[in-house]
C-alpha cells in the first residue's frame, strides 16, 4: 500500500526509502535497524510525531524493546508520551522541487572546476591511465576529499563514536524518491594502499570480489608493483591529488558562501545546517558527475554505463597511505 505525498505515492515505510548515513567509524549501521520488523512503518508514522495510542490505533505496536533500540540508534526522541523520528525525512513534495534546482547548479559549478578536472584528465594520460578520469575526479575528490573539506569548515558533524553515541555518529536522512543507478565510492584496505572502488549496481558485487582476493590484497600491499591502476599520493607533491583538493575546495566553499547554495540548504525541512549541508552535497555530487559528463569534460567507463566491460581496472584506484 502507497500514501500520496505532494501528488507522488510513497511508501509508509522508510525502509523503503532512500537511506542515507554520513558516518565514518560506525559499529552499526542505522540502514539496519530501521530494517528490522516494523521499524520503517514506525518511523514513517512519527515523522511529525505520534503517541502509542495513535499507533496502536493505526495498526502499529511498539514494544519498549523496539522503542529502547530506536532510541539507542538516535532515530527517535521521546517527549512524554509522543515519539518523533529524530532525523530528516524528505519526501517528493520536498525533492520535486528541489532536484532541478540542485542540477541546474550542479551545471554553473561546471566552469569552476573545469580547469581541475581537466588537469586531472591531463596527467592521467602523462601516466598512461587515460580511462581513469571519472574514476579519480568522483571516486578521490566528489566523493571523498569533499567529505574531510566539509568537515574541516564545520560544515559537517563530527562521526565519533561516544557513550551516548556507541554504535554511529554523524547523519543520518530518508530520502523519497531514491535516487537509482547513481555510482558509488567504497574502500578496502591493505598494508601499502587503500583501493578505492567506483561502483555501479551492475559491478559492484565484482569490485568486491576483486578486492578480497589474492590479486586484490597484493594489489594493496605493493601498489607499485603493477601498472594497470593509477597510484596516488595524498599530498600536494601528487598532481592528482592537489587538482582533485581543488575540486573538493571549490564545492565545499560554494555551498558554505553561495546565495543559491543557501537557497537550496533553507529547502530541507527540519534539518540542522550541518544535516542540509550533506543532503543537499549528496544530491549534488551525482548532478555535478552528470553535468561534467554532459560537458564532454569526463566520460564514465563502460560498466557505469551499463555496458559489458572486459576489465573492471577503470574504475580503480590506488590511494597511498599517509605518511608520517
């Protein structure tokens, strides 16, 4: 059964949402628990608050345990006998709106960063890893560096884990609808190396598969030893890694000082800054991939595009690990 929110049918359970958490070091996931029995229907239902009795009357049981594994979670406050969903819910009246608003900036960020992304692209074929492009530019700076430069200008909150936050820190929203097919960026980890991984629904599972095996984990414990991969330094001596700093500056800037930033932040509801902050960069960085893409400035390799890949090894990347 669907409910019609600002003219769209949705789903009464944010477990079928788009769910979304910004939280670096978390033991658990918040995805989860709101997976769990009825959990998502719950919250749905006390988004703009509710007490047992009014679920009860909608076919809704909430137990003490449930409610007390809610609450350790941070996904519900409890004033008196009324329960609130403690993190934002965005719906289509909300993102109808809002998402032509984000591609349209997403296509004036477009000149800003350019010369970066182009100096990428540049030295990428200097290296002899011409087809990487995409790869660095999303996986390193849109959705990587961005997060650190946000967190480094306050505009993020803080993911570490605390007495009163044991299992996750940081942010957590539902977003309908959900956005699909969007790429994404996932890490692993070895004695040398992080590989990092610029999935799509369609590799994703292969990515994975790659980074646990034999080939994978030497790939990450003597990342110099092949040639197939670009190899980063994450310092200012690395061409690929001060251009894609230039990038992840430029867009945390704007959203911190732009008018039309700050219009698009003052269009979520019941959020604080800091969660607008990473909703709205959320649904910029696939806008912003999207819009360099359309500016012939990157091209996604094949299997983000849907298409048969003979190789996965362009949408990977080797990221050193600092050092002292």
């Amino acid at each position: 059964m669907t409910r019609s929110i600002g003219g769209r049918d949705v789903p009464p359970d944010l477990a079928q949402w788009g769910l979304h958490a910004f939280a670096l070091g978390a033991r658990s996931t918040p995805q989860a628990v709101v997976a769990m029995d009825d959990n998502g229907v719950l919250l749905y239902r006390a988004r703009h608050g509710v007490t047992l009795d009014q679920l009860a009357a909608q076919g809704v049981t909430a137990s003490q345990s449930q409610l007390a594994l809610l609450r350790a979670y941070g996904l519900i406050a409890i004033d008196g006998d009324r329960i609130g969903t403690a993190f934002p819910v965005v719906g289509p009246e909300v993102l109808g709106p809002l998402r032509p608003r984000v591609r349209r900036f997403a296509a004036d960020l477009v000149p800003r960063i350019s010369g970066e992304v182009a100096a990428i692209a540049a030295e990428l074929r200097r290296r002899g890893h011409a087809g990487h492009d995409y790869t660095v530019v999303f996986g390193h700076a849109v959705d990587g560096l961005l997060w650190d430069r946000l967190r480094e200008l306050g505009m993020s909150p803080s993911t570490e884990l605390s007495i009163d936050r044991p299992y996750w820190n940081g942010a957590f929203w539902a977003l309908y609808p959900p956005i699909r097919g969007a790429a994404g960026v996932n890490e692993d980890a070895g004695a040398e190396a992080a590989l990092v991984m610029v999935w799509s629904d369609a590799t994703g599972e292969a990515l994975w598969d790659l980074a646990r095996s034999e080939a994978g984990r030497a790939l990450m414990d003597d990342p110099t030893g092949q040639t197939d991969i670009p190899v980063l330094a994450p310092h200012d001596g690395d061409a690929l890694h001060r251009h894609s700093m230039g990038i992840a500056d430029t867009i945390a800037r704007v959203l911190g000082s732009d008018p039309q930033a700050r219009a698009l932040l003052d269009a979520i509801p019941d959020a604080t800054p800091q969660e607008s902050t990473l909703i709205v960069a959320h649904e910029l960085i696939w806008e912003l991939m999207e819009a360099l893409v359309a500016a012939d400035l990157l091209q996604p390799p094949p299997g983000l595009r849907g298409q048969a890949a003979e190789s996965l090894t362009e949408q990977l990347l080797l990221r050193l690990h600092p050092r002292d």
